[in-house]
C-alpha cells in the first residue's frame, strides 16, 4: 500500500467506514500511480468511495459524470451531512443556484460537482470547466460509452474528447454491469492500461435467486402468497409498463400491503415523495418501472421481485444487485412468463429506424454548407427519428467519418438586469464598457426579460460569439444581470469526402439492424437463464466473465434440481378478428405519408409512437396500441401481407 493510500485510509472515518471493501483500494492506488483506473464493482459494492475519498486530498475538483440524478441527490446530501463541499448541475437548479455553485467552483470551494452527460452540450459549462483544476474525472455508468453495450448513450462517447479537452488530471470509469468486451471498450476509450481495471466480481452469496414459471393471470395470487408467507421487508416490484406499476400498486393497496407506484410518468415531486416514503418505511413495496432504483442507496432491501421479465441480463443483475446490500440473507424472485416478450421486443424494435427516415437525414446533411448547425427538436420531428435515435444515427454518422460535431451553442440568450441600465453600463470603464452598452443595445427588450440572438450581435460587432457569450457570463457572475439561454443548436462539420448518400444509409441501416439483432439475443439470454439445466447464478455471473468452481446452492435449480420452463403466456385471437384486413387498408389509405410502409403500420399497431404519428395526432386512433401484446415480426408479417 503506498504512503497515499495509506494518508488517504484515515479520511474513511469521515465516511463512516473503517476499512476498504473489496477492490476500492486498488483502484485507489491505480489512481494515485497512473492516473487512470475503472472499477467495475457490483451493486452496492461501493464505487462512490473511490472517487470520493480522493477528492479530499486532490487539489482542484472532483468532476462527476453520472446519468443519475438520484444517484447525485443522495450523495450531495450525504457529501454535505459530513461537511465535504459538494454540488450538483442538473435541469432543476435555478438561476441563482447555478451563480452560486459557479461561484464555488471559480473560488476552489467545492469538492465534487456532478454533472449529467448531456451538461456537457452546454457551451458554458464547458467553458468554464476548460478554466478550471480538474484533479479528477470521474464516470459513472462507464458501459453507456460501449455502442455494443446493453445501454448504449451517444452522449458518453464524447466523454473522452472532453477529458482531453479539459486536461483533466486523473480519469476514474465505474460501472456494474460490463461483460469482457465492454470492459475493453471502456479502457480503449479513456486509455485506461488494462492492469488498472480492476473488477471484483458479480456473485452474492447472499441472494437466493428464483425464477419461478407463472402463467399472465397467475401473477397476482403468486406475489400475494409471496408477500403473506414472507416476514415483512423492504421490498421492490419491477414492471416493464408504467400502466402495470399503477395497476399491481392499486391492487396491493387494495389488499392492505403498504405500496405505491413509481415511473417516470409521475411528476417529478411525486416521484421524490414516493422515494422518500419508501427509503423511511421497514416494510414499504414499490412497484416500479426501471426508472427507480437507479443510485438509490438503501442497504436493507429484502426483496426484490421481477412482475415482468427484464429486457437483458445486464439490467436483470443491476436490479437485484439492490437486494442485501447489507449482506443479510435477501430474496429475488422473477415471474416468468412467455406474455412479456411481446413487449419487450416491440421496444426493441421500436428503436430501429425505417430506412425512409435514415435516408431523409442522410439527404439532408449532403446538402448542408461545410459548417452548419441544427436543432435536434426539429431534426426529430423532420426525419422522423426519435431523439435518442436521432442522436445515435448522428453519432454513427461521426464513426463513418462523415460528420464531426463541435461544440453546442444557444441561439438565444435571455437576461433580466438586476441593476438599472446605467448602473451595468457603469460597473466597467473603456472598451469594456462600451462593449456591454453595444451588447446591451442589441438586446430586444420584453415585458422583464430581454433577448439576444449572440450570433447577429457578434456580427454586427465585428468580434467572435464567444466573446458576446462571455461577456454575459461576466454580468451573470457579477450579479448584474439574471441570464438563461434557449434554443439549444448542435454544430457540425461535413466532411467534403462524404461520398455517395447510398453507402452511408445502408451502413446506418446495417449497424442499427445489428443493435436491433443484439438486443433480441439479450432478452433470449434472459430466457435461456429461466430454463438453465445447471447453477443459474455461475450462468449469470459467468456471462460478466466471472467463473466459479461449485454450484451455488441458492438459485432455483440448485434448490429444485430440475430446470424450470417459461409460464404460459396469454391467449391471443387471431390478429385479423382484433384488426380485420379492411381496417388496416383504410388506416394506410387516410394517412399514406405516415403509414405507407409495413414496418410504420406495425410499429402503429404495436403502439410505438413516433415524431411522426405525434404529428399526424393519429395516437388518439383507436387502432393504436391495438395489437400491443402480439410479437412485431407476426405483426409486420401481417402487415406485408396486406401490401
């Protein structure tokens, strides 16, 4: 153990530990050495520490990339209880918050910030970051940046231009859920030497892990046996729907165990109150979709029940990785039946693109200038592309070599004076002082905000944007003016050998139909693991590259000797009954422009919205949704063959 480690060691009291858990001092060792390390520890396993800790020794900042704004609420508060100066960026800070946390990070106060990766679209975080002592970089959720990864984020792959851009010092990757292959990905990306990837392990001895075979409508008498034969516990329902985490809480409700619903369609103070109530009950039960659990820290969970199959192993080993943190003896229980992965499929197919829309984007950007700028709200709605969509194909167009982005800028800034005129005017002498009043002049003025289109001002001044933005980040920080920016606009370079539009939309449509491929393997491996014929928890930790000698003694198939086999699922009609063959000609008749393909008529029936079908206002159809629990390619199938 080296001498800093060693110093280091006496700040885990501040923590309220007296010792490393497995792997943190490795990894904190590889930081001091190196200055570049990942951690891939398990759920629970205690990587916050290891950005953490350091940063109370590290000069400069601790800058934390996390996707989670769960994650970063709980920690700025446990952080700030042990008096360590720590700060949040997020969507939700207001103006004034925003000037103060500034503030922390030019005077050196603050410890650790967190950041959403999307902030770094954000010319003036970036620009300031560029000005700051950056000791640490740390990314949370490492595997997003993995474009074969089961959560594949376009924002994550710019994280290391920015690393480099912001001559951060030292680099920190974590995550919980990285196969071989992705862990390569994460080190290739953030030049982390492979000696200094340090992964600990996914088995919990701790966890008895059970899929038991339930038929649709059987669910609800198996999770309330489960629930009455069980010792009460803190307890979390996973549901693939948000409209099933409403109903399954309801009915709990009904039967007098202490539940409620949590998604990401409830209000986001909704969504705080049911987290809050369910972090302070013994004995509380949420059910809810995905969007919970997510960087909550709540080590006494006893069970974990999945209502509905999980979408890949990698979100099924996350989610009861929130199970026994503890390390007291806890229960993860998966209902499984045939019935879910009709839905979990048509997400998956939901994300894969129709070639018309690839090709429309591709046409578009041919026929941009060489330096060009869009909006992605209107690229979305143009293309037809969703806007993670839209993003992915953008960043794919980056890979091929076809496009670079730069920096977003806003196209607008608003700004109300908290002084009068003069008094701004005044707060500089000289050139600066005229600057401001030019800047000032230019500005169009409401009822309490103005406006300024910084672009049109720099022209008309003769001087670049940035020095017109900066100038308005100069007020800001002086308290001289309230400022927000709007109209987010992402810059692009085509490169001049783009080529022909041809190769570039089939090697589009080839590597989305590749990730549509892959994401249908990850659910069949949730499959193949309900119906192992051997130890399903070595098969689980096994597919992270985790080989283990014995079998484990607690998962289904240690327990019953006999593998199980996926529950019925539920009894469908024919799909001409439900939607006859006249219907569906007619719906491709009333809107030929936005149904006239297969795939689109599909995708309707399924119910998977698109920019399209939104503008069109043709959800409302009754039609839409109709054939939501049929599997898409019967579906599609379908639909060709009315062609």
């Amino acid at each position: 153990m080296s001498a800093l480690v060693l110093g280091q060691m006496t700040g885990l009291e501040t923590f309220g530990f007296r010792e490393f858990r497995p792997g943190q001092e490795q990894v904190i060792e590889s930081l001091n050495r190196a200055g570049r390390a990942l951690a891939v520890f398990p759920t629970g396993g205690g990587k916050s520490l290891c950005y953490q800790l350091p940063a109370l020794d590290y000069p400069g900042i601790t800058l934390v990339v996390s996707p989670l704004i769960a994650l970063m609420k709980d920690q700025i508060d446990f952080l700030q209880g042990r008096g360590i100066a720590a700060a949040k960026i997020d969507s939700s800070c207001t103006a004034d918050e925003i000037a103060v946390i500034n503030q922390g990070i030019e005077t050196g106060e603050l410890k650790l910030v967190y950041v959403a990766p999307e902030r770094f679209n954000n010319e003036r975080l970036l620009a300031q970051m560029k000005r700051t002592r950056i000791s640490l970089f740390a990314i949370d959720e490492a595997h997003c940046i993995s474009e074969w990864g089961h959560n594949f984020r376009p924002d994550y792959l710019k994280l290391a231009d920015h690393a480099r851009d912001m001559k951060v010092e030292r680099i920190l990757a974590l995550t919980a859920t990285a196969t071989p292959q992705v862990v390569q990905d994460i080190c290739k990306a953030f030049e982390i030497p492979e000696v200094d990837a340090t992964v600990t392990g996914f088995y919990r001895a701790n966890l008895e892990v059970l899929m038991t075979p339930c038929a649709t409508d059987d669910r609800h008498q198996a999770l309330f046996e489960r629930l009455k034969e069980r010792n009460p516990g803190s307890t979390i329902v996973y549901t693939t729907l948000q409209k099933t985490s409403e109903e399954v809480a309801d009915w709990l409700s009904s039967h007098n165990f202490p539940a409620r619903a949590y998604h990401a369609g409830l209000a986001a103070e909704v969504r705080t109150e049911v987290q809050e109530w369910w972090m302070s009950q013994p004995d509380g039960i949420v059910v809810a979709t995905i969007a919970f659990g997510m960087g909550i820290d709540k080590a006494d969970v006893r069970y974990v029940y999945h209502w509905n199959m999980p979408k890949s192993l990698e979100s099924y080993s996350q989610e009861i990785g929130r199970a026994g943190r503890d390390g007291k003896p806890s229960v993860v229980e998966m209902f499984a039946c045939e019935s879910d992965l009709p839905v979990l499929e048509n997400f998956i197919f939901g994300d894969t693109p129709e070639d018309e829309s690839l090709q429309s984007l591709v046409d578009d950007i041919i026929r941009q200038p060489e330096q060009f700028d869009i909006s992605m709200y209107d690229y979305s709605s143009r293309h037809n592309l969703r806007p993670l969509v839209l993003r992915t194909a953008l960043t794919y167009l980056e890979l091929e070599g076809a496009v670079k982005k730069g920096t977003p800028f806003y196209a607008e800034y608003e700004f109300r004076p908290t002084k009068t005129l003069k008094e701004v005017h005044s707060a500089f002498e000289g050139s600066h002082g005229e600057f401001v009043a030019e800047i000032i002049r230019d500005a169009r003025k409401g009822v309490k905000w103005m406006k300024l289109d910084p672009e049109k001002t720099a022209t008309r001044l003769g001087v670049e944007r940035r020095r017109v933005a900066r100038a308005l980040e100069v007020l800001a920080e002086r308290g001289l003016i309230e400022l927000r920016a709007s109209g987010v606009r992402d810059r692009y370079t085509r490169f001049a050998e783009i080529g022909h539009g041809h190769r570039l939309i089939q090697s589009l449509a080839d590597k989305f139909r590749h990730r549509e491929k892959s994401e249908i393997e990850r659910l069949a491996m949730v499959v193949d693991l309900v119906q192992a014929k051997s130890c399903q928890v070595n098969a689980l930790v096994g597919y992270f590259g985790e080989k283990r000698s014995k079998a484990c003694g607690h998962c289904s198939y240690c327990l019953r000797k006999k593998a199980s086999k996926m529950g019925n699922g539920k009894s469908l009609a024919p799909m001409e009954e439900v939607v006859p063959l006249k219907q569906v000609l007619d719906l491709g008749a009333r809107h030929p422009d936005v149904l006239g393909s297969p795939r689109a008529r599909a995708k309707f029936l399924c119910g998977l919205s698109s920019p399209s079908f939104s503008k069109a206002k043709i959800t409302r159809d009754s039609l839409f949704g109709s054939l939501e629990e049929y599997r898409f390619d019967d579906v599609m199938a379908y639909c060709e063959s009315q062609m």
